[in-house]
C-alpha cells in the first residue's frame, strides 16, 4: 500500500508499479490491505499503487485471494488485462 511519492524513489526488483486503478462494486481497506464491501452510494474505489509482477497461473492460486479481473476501460470484454490476486477475509466467491 504505497503511495505514488514513495514509488517513484527506485523501481521494483520485479515487476512494475501501476497506478490509476478503481475497484467497482467492492473498497480496498487501506489499513487492513484487503477488499470489503463498498460504503453506501459508493460504485468505485480508488486502488493504492500495485507492484504488479507476472506468475504462472498454477503459482498464484491462493484460497484467500480473490482473482479480480483488470479492465483498460469500464467496458468488459476485449479491454481484459490480467487478474490481480487481490488478499480477501471472506470467501472469493463473495466477490
């Protein structure tokens, strides 16, 4: 959970940090670094800075990780990305 500034020191060993990103129908708890249900009237969240590194698929499966799919746009479909494994207290399927 880093902000923009402390990012922008050195880049990661591995990977890339992101930033920019909104979470839809769920909030990142800052504090806890993990999702919850969004506030009322609340339909996006900001995402803090990510430090986004590549994986196998069969690494990263994580019983309380929720595979969140990452859109360019908020159109579905062709503007699919990746999928963050994004740490969760409850069930993923919730999500």
């Amino acid at each position: 959970n880093k902000s923009l500034e402390d990012c922008m020191e050195a880049p990661p060993r591995d990977g890339a940090y992101i930033h920019g990103l909104f979470m839809q129908g769920a909030r990142w708890n800052m504090s806890d670094a993990n999702i919850e249900t969004s506030r009322p009237r609340e339909l996006f969240c900001a995402m803090p800075v990510i430090c986004c590194r590549a994986a196998r698929q069969d690494k990263v499966q994580d019983a309380k990780a929720y595979s969140c799919p990452v859109y360019k746009t908020l159109q579905r479909g062709p503007t699919y990305v990746f999928s963050a494994q994004l740490k969760t207290k409850v069930t993923p399927a919730k999500w």
